[in-house]
C-alpha cells in the first residue's frame, strides 16, 4: 500500500479496497452512477482524498463509507478493510438486509441476467 499518495483516482482505489473484484469493473460502476462521491456523480478518473464520503452500489449491496487511507494497489482484504469507515447508518441497513434475506429468500437473486429456460420452470414451479 502506498502511504505517500495525496490522491487517488477513484475507481482505482475501489479496486484496491476490493469494493469490486477488477478495475475495469469499478471504472464501469463510476461510469454508471453506481457510486457516488459525496452525493454527486463522478467519472471514473476524479480523485479521491481522505474524508471523502462514498455511496457504494455493487449490486448485492450497498454501502455508505468514508475514505480514511489512500491505496493506489490491491492488498489483502485485512489491509484494504482500514481504507474505509462504513457509517452506522450504512451497517445497520445491510444487516437488516441481510437478516430479510435469511428468513425470505428472493428467488431472483441468484439469477444474472436474462433467466434460461432451466431457470424459467424452476420460477414458474415455486410460484405455483
């Protein structure tokens, strides 16, 4: 991890606190409005600075945290958990989240995309 960095671009250090498995991914997330940097839409190359407030949306969750060190490569997932602060707000909502998604499970959720045919009788046979 670099220390000496004062900024950062923004999809590269959502890589590298492991928000997004590739780069290419984060860049298409900050393209798309997926994530914002405090309250507002970026492009993939704006800086990010320590203090900064991210709203994260990768899909399976979402996020609200504040940027405490700048990374500009991948570590450990040990090290990459100390480059944010996720607020109470935002770890309160995603276990209520997550606790929905134990007692009622959305048949949907594991299903990218356009949905086969395999997947098409299995919706049609747990509806009826």
């Amino acid at each position: 991890m670099s220390n000496s960095v004062d900024s950062v671009r923004i999809d590269k250090w959502l890589w590298a606190a492991r928000f997004f498995k590739t780069r290419s991914l984060a860049t298409d997330a900050v393209s798309t409005g997926k994530v914002s940097l405090n309250g507002e839409r970026v492009k993939p190359a704006h800086n990010l600075k320590v203090g900064d407030k991210l709203a994260i949306n990768n899909s399976a969750n979402e996020w609200e945290i504040v940027v405490q060190r700048l990374a500009d490569v991948r570590g450990s997932a040990i090290i990459a958990q100390t480059l944010y602060l996720e607020t109470e707000a935002s770890i309160s909502k995603r276990t209520v989240i997550a606790e929905d998604r134990k007692y009622f499970h959305e048949p949907t959720m594991l299903i990218k995309g356009r949905p086969t045919k395999r997947d098409r009788r299995l919706l049609d046979k747990n509806q009826s």
